[in-house]
C-alpha cells in the first residue's frame, strides 16, 4: 500500500489530500495562535531580560508582528515537505485507533499550541530572517554555472538575523512564563472534561471494535480497524452501536460531573474496567492470530501503546481520591502522549519527509 493511499480522503466521489488541509489551517492557526497569545498574556512580555527594553512599546508590535512573519513564511516555504510528513505520521500511526488519535492528538496539538510553538517560535523567526537574506542575496546567481553559495551571501544572512536573536534573547525568559502559564490553564480548566470526553468515546469504540472482531475474524478486523479506507459497509451499523453507547457513557459522565453522585462514578469506573479488558483481549488475540498478516511487526508497537495510553486513563479515573496523585499520572500522560506525536513529527520531517 502506497503512501498517497493513507494521506487522501474523498468528499463524495472527489478526492482530496487531507495534509494539504491541514497545512493550509497550520498557515493560519499556528500565527494567529501565537499572535492572540502573545496579547491574552501580554502581561507576561515585560521584557525585563533585558532592562532597557522593559515595557517597551516597539517591542509590544514588534515581537508578534516579526513572530507572525517567521511562521507563515517558513511554512509556506516548506509546505510540501509538511504535507508529507503528516502523511507518513498518519501512516505510522494508522494501527492507533481513531479514538486514541482524537484524544492524544488533542493534547498534543494543546501541547504543540501552547508550549512547544512559543518555545521554537524565536528560533523560527532567525531562520526565516536568514532565509530571507539567502534569497534576496542569490536572486541572480546561477546555480547551473556555479554551486558555491556566495560569501557574500553568508554575510548578508547574519545581517538578517541580527534582529531576531536580538528578539530571541528580550524574550525568552517571558516565553518561559508564558509556557506555564498556559499549562496550569489547560490542566485547570480543560483536563479533567477531557479526559472524561476521552474515556467515554474510547470505551464505546472499544466494544465496538470487540463486534467487529467476533463479525470479521481477526484477518479481516486487520482490514477494517488499521486500513481505514478498506472498512466494508458490513460494519456500518457498528457505529451506529458506537454512537449510541459514547451518547449514554457521556450522558452519565455529564450527571456525575454536576451533581457529584456516587454511585454513577462507580458504575463509569466498572464500565471503563470492562472496556480496558475487552482491549487487553483484542490486543492479544491480534497478537497471537494476526501474526501471520504481512504488515503485523510494524503494527505490534501499536497494539502495545494503545493499552498503555488508556490504562494510563483509567489509573488517572481510579485515582480521583488522591488529587496530587491523578494530577501528577494526568501530566505524564500528556507529556508521552504529546512527546510521542510531537517527536515523531519532527523527527519524520528532518529524516524522512521529501519536497515532492
């Protein structure tokens, strides 16, 4: 199976390339991300690293305008190669069930978002700036009759860079604070209806996968949960299943959630208790019956990390009488499960992305 295969999704009969999207969003959301955060804690931008610029009004504009630039002229400039790595990332993580993907792939975006974009995004702005300078200073060379680059060229990139390193270093230790900042927002505000989001949805995927397994037999479960683009329509209704018990599961969630009942939480711990074990099963059956698919080495990882990540859910759940003890698994989670995306992404697009 070929690449294209994993990175192309059809509207009716019309077939577009998912990647491609999401650069477009990723020229939008990440500048304009960075911009509104950059005002949202613009208490945080004092500037105090280096006292002469403290509260200093040109660098209130032009930090996020110089920002805003690095961002959308390098992804524009590598927009093929981010294209491709987001279809080999999907395709390396293809055996990670969609309902792992939808939550772990929230935190990591959070992450990506909040933490990792602020942090990179002084290094993106010189590089940009130096990029700039390289083209402006071999606009009329000709690479055919010669190869070496320009010495002037060099000179003239340093020249560019000059002003956001000089950006870089006013600004980091306030990029420092707002990083936190947004982090301790997030775990405050969002990750407890999160993780409830994503039990809820994992568990009922779950027994759905379960059906599916027991319908097909495990050849053709490997056909229709890893390779979603082949799933049959015999397993349509399934969703359907699906639907209905991530509906209830939440419904309960909801009600357990504002009027602090008992009872229903024991009844959700038992629930997700049952959904963990039916992956456990799914998961060993697959190992020990699917070895004899063609792709299975490269999928066993998956199978492995996907009962990690929603044990790690459910430990997080059992744990809800010691709040230092959940906080401190909900941290670690996000943190292998941001770490894991965000580190595969990088690394596929340093080694293993092409420009075509």
């Amino acid at each position: 199976m070929g690449l294209k295969q994993y990175g192309n999704r059809t509207i009716g009969k019309r077939e577009f390339k998912l990647s491609r999207l999401l650069v477009v969003l990723a020229l939008i959301l990440i500048p304009t991300v960075f911009f509104l955060l950059y005002f949202a804690y613009k208490d945080q931008f004092n500037f105090s690293f280096v006292p002469a610029l403290e509260n200093s009004i040109f660098m209130r504009w032009a930090t996020p305008i110089s920002f805003t630039i690095g961002w959308i002229f390098m992804i524009l400039l590598f927009a093929n190669r981010i294209s491709d790595t987001i279809d080999k990332v999907d395709a390396s993580f293809r055996v990670i069930p969609r309902r792992y993907k939808i939550y772990y792939g929230i935190t990591a975006m959070v992450v990506f978002l909040g933490i990792v974009v602020p942090f990179i995004t002084p290094i993106i702005c010189i590089l940009a700036f130096a990029s700039f300078g390289f083209r402006i200073s071999t606009i009329g060379h000709d690479w055919d009759e010669q190869e070496k680059v320009p010495k002037i060229t060099y000179i003239v990139m340093a020249i560019f860079a000059v002003f956001p390193i000089f950006l870089a270093i006013a600004t980091y230790q306030d990029i420092y604070f707002l990083s936190i900042a947004i982090f301790d927002y997030y775990q405050t505000n969002y990750l407890e209806i999160l993780y409830r989001i994503s039990m809820s949805l994992a568990t009922a995927l779950t027994i759905g996968s379960l059906i599916i397994l027991v319908k097909l037999g495990v050849s053709e479960y490997e056909q229709a949960e890893i390779k979603a683009e082949r799933e049959d329509i015999r397993i349509g209704w399934v969703r359907v299943v699906e639907f209905f018990l991530f509906a209830l599961f939440i419904t309960i969630e909801i009600l357990e959630y504002i009027y602090d009942i008992q009872s229903l939480r024991i009844l959700m711990l038992v629930i997700y208790w049952i959904g963990l074990g039916i992956v456990l099963f799914v998961t060993i059956v697959n190992i020990t019956r699917g070895r004899s698919q063609p792709e299975f080495r490269r999928y066993l990882i998956g199978y492995i990390l996907t009962v990690i990540l929603m044990g790690l859910n459910l430990v997080t759940l059992y744990f809800t009488g010691n709040p230092t003890l959940q906080k401190a698994i909900q941290n670690w989670s996000i943190i292998i499960s941001a770490l894991i995306y965000n580190i595969v992404f990088f690394l596929m697009f340093f080694f293993g992305a092409s420009e075509d």
